[in-house]
C-alpha cells in the first residue's frame, strides 16, 4: 500500500480533493482493500457529522420532489449476470469503456456503467482521458517491452512495459467471464510467494494501466488471479496467467 | 410509523431498521415507500445542503436534487458499500460540493478570500442543528480532537473548503492538512464507535 496515497482517506471521503486527486485516488483504492474498509468507516463518521445539522425542510420541498419522481425513471438493477465491473467500481467499467474506445481491446458492455451524477458522463471522459493517457505512457514509449501470457480458460494477457516512462499497461482479452462479483487482480511478482497487487480489473477485457512502477521493483513475472469483489492484499486463488518480464 | 421512528431514536442507532427496509421497497419503486424514506432523511439531508450552500434557495434545489438521486439510483444501492444514512448524506454532501465548486469555478481570487472570511466561526455548527443525541455526540466526539484536526475537518465537510484551500486558510502545509483530516476522521470515528 502506498502510504502517501493512502492518506488520501480522509480528504476523499470529505469530498476534499481535486477533480484529478480524486481519480488518482479511486485508481488507487480499486486495489486496495483496507482503503476500502477505512472509506466505508469514514463515511459513516460524516454521515454523522451530516445529520448533526438536520433541519427541517420547508414543507413545499416534498411536493417539488413528489412531483418531479414522477419524470424520473429509475436505472436499472444490475442483473446478476452482468459482468461484475458493473456491479463494484466505476473505475474499472470506465477502463473497460475506454479501452473499447481507443480500439485497443474489444471491451464488453460498452455504454453500460455506473451512473451516479448528472456530470457522470463529463465525469466519464475525464477519467477515460486519464486512463489513456496512462496507457499511452506504455505504448508510446521508445522502450516500450510487450509480454504476453495464455490465461486458464481462454482468453489472452498482454503487457506492456516501459521502464523509462516509469509506467506498464496490462491488457486483458477474452478471459473467462468472472463468477459472481469476483475480479481478475494482476501481481508484480518477484519470488513465489513475494507479490505486490497491481491492480484491478472486474471484466473479461479491459486494461489496468499502472503509472508509476515504484511497487514493481525487482519483479520478474506479472501474475492474475481471481480474487472477491474489490480484490485481496495477498493472493488467494490460484494464478490463471503469469506473463513472464523478459 | 411515528411510533417506529421513535423507538429507534436510541443513541448510536438512528432508524437503520427502519431505512433498511425501506430501501429495498424504493428500489422496485414504492412512492409510498420513498415518501417514508424522504420523512427519515429530508432533515438531514436538507440540513447539511444548507449548512454548506447557506442561500435557501439553492438548498432546496439542491436538496430535491439529491432525493431525485436517491430515488434514481436506489436500484444500484448495496448494503456491503455502507449504511442508507451513509449513502444518503455521501450524495447530499457530494452535490453540495459541486454545487459550491462549479460556482466557484466562475469566480475570480477576489470572491473567493472574501467568501472564505465569511465563514462562520468553527463551533457555530452545532448551535444551529437539531439533534438531540447525535448533536451530543458529535459535539463531545469533536472535542476530543486537537483543534487543528477540528478546524480542518470543519472547513473541509461543512464549508466544502478542499484540503488546498484548507491548508491556504490555515496557513499550513498541504502534507499536514491530508494528515490533520485523516486523523481526525478516525478520532471521530472511533469515538462515536463507527462501524462499517
């Protein structure tokens, strides 16, 4: 986990961080499970900083919001079928859409994602720009290294690395369709046994882009395993790919 | 009903029976069912939007924004992610800070420090909820923080300040401020005894 970013708890749940900090921030806890835990605490702690103001709306309120339910439909359950992407993170359904977009992989469920605020869709291309640009950062480097591994099962795993641009995408092609809520999770691997989580990503295809490669030090293989919803600090499953780092 | 919600009125617990069986009925579409969580959280919901947008007028579009969000995305609530209450007042406060941010986005250096003198002093907030045993508690569990974690975390939730203009308004470094926010959050929440 990394410390600094990790500080970031308390001004994301306070709503506190800039447009891009907060992105970075999403990125971030998409593979880390304790900032999950804590975001969840935290937010109930706000929550009761909020309801420590309560006061009673004017009455007219409800007849507006009445009045307005009326025009509004409600968005549709995730059926249980679905890719799991749809159902835990955006940040992992935007990848999935973005990389569709960019034409890099042909991702599934494209157009369908989480919609949250009136400025998702602004929201959207903001974080797909970021997400390519993370990408970019590997394809387009000079000393651009692609490595590729099977996956059990069908499907294949591609990395690219680039040392010199301090930055790595994996891209994921016609996997297995995950069980449930399950995610693949992708690992710096240095020794068995001595991984470093890389990522998340909660669909058959789609990318995990990684910038800053500090955490892959002295890794020599990547591996993906299925892990539960919002992934695992250590691996818990057996690896479905390993891509070996020349 | 009246009935119900006061016998949940009990410290630590407000309701979460109640909105949790509430939810689910909403999200297949229940007006009845959405009118009744609207009596639980119309209170604190338009409290805080007003606490941090101030002008009523907007407090009110604000808030029937964030019921309209509520009542849109109840399909996709999940009780794994937190509470009714969490994830209400998560929307009402998010919107509000939009709000706050895409008015500022139009102003110039100038409104904003005079905007920022405007604010109210740090303790004023509780003296205009309310709540009867969260106010208490929330007012006893911010008094066991340092006052620079209560005044960050003050500016931050209830102003919509992000931690940059906090760390400017207190006129320290933005590594300490992330810090200050962070600690005092878990201070809150171990003294209030949150759970998720």
């Amino acid at each position: 986990m990394n410390n600094d970013v990790h500080t970031l708890t308390g001004a994301y749940v306070l709503d506190a961080l800039s447009e891009m900090e907060r992105r970075a921030f999403e990125d971030h806890m998409a593979g880390c499970p304790a900032c999950h835990q804590e975001v969840a605490e935290l937010r109930e702690t706000t929550a009761r900083l909020g309801t420590a103001t309560a006061i009673a709306p004017p009455p007219q309120l409800w007849n507006k919001v009445h009045a307005a339910i009326g025009n509004v439909r409600q968005i549709p359950p995730l059926s249980v079928d679905e890719p799991a992407s749809l159902r835990t993170r955006r940040r992992t359904s935007r990848v999935a859409v973005f990389a569709a977009a960019a034409g890099i992989v042909a991702a599934v469920g494209l157009g369908v994602g989480w919609v949250v605020t009136n400025n998702d869709l602004q929201d959207r291309l903001a974080q797909s720009q970021t997400e390519l640009s993370q990408i970019q950062c590997a394809l387009n480097a000079p000393d651009a290294k692609v490595s590729t591994g099977t996956v059990q099962g069908g499907g294949l795993a591609t990395a690219v690395v680039s040392a010199r641009q301090n930055c790595m995408v994996m891209l994921l092609k016609d996997a297995p369709k995950l069980p449930g809520t399950s995610v693949y999770q992708l690992w710096y691997v240095r020794a068995p046994g001595q991984q470093t989580s890389a990522g998340i990503l909660a669909a058959s295809n789609g990318a995990i882009p990684a910038s800053d490669l500090t955490p892959a030090k002295g890794a020599v293989a990547l591996a993906i395993t299925i892990e539960p919803a919002g992934g695992s600090p250590t691996p818990s499953e057996k690896i479905v790919s390993t891509i070996q780092l020349a | 009903m009246r009935e119900r919600a006061q016998r949940s009125r009990e410290p630590g617990g407000p309701r979460p029976a109640t909105l949790d069986e509430l939810l689910p009925r909403v999200a297949r579409g229940d007006e009845a069912a959405f009118e009744q969580l609207y009596r639980h959280l119309s209170a604190p919901v338009f409290g805080l939007v007003q606490r941090i947008l101030r002008d009523p007028a907007q407090s009110e579009e604000v808030a029937q924004e964030v019921f309209l969000e509520l009542w849109r995305s109840a399909t996709r609530y999940s009780p794994e992610r937190g509470s009714v209450l969490s994830w209400a007042m998560t929307i009402a406060h998010r919107k509000s800070v939009d709000r706050v941010r895409s008015a500022q986005a139009s102003t110039d250096r100038d409104t904003r420090a005079a905007r920022a003198e405007n604010a109210r002093p740090f303790d004023e907030v509780t003296e205009v909820v309310a709540g009867r045993m969260e106010r208490e508690q929330v007012r006893r569990c911010l008094g066991t923080l340092t006052e620079l974690q209560r005044e960050s975390v003050m500016l931050a939730y209830y102003q919509g300040y992000t931690y940059r203009e906090v760390a400017h308004l207190l006129d320290s470094p933005l590594g300490t401020v992330k810090t200050r926010l962070r600690d005092g959050l878990i201070r809150l929440r171990d003294c209030m005894g949150v759970t998720a």
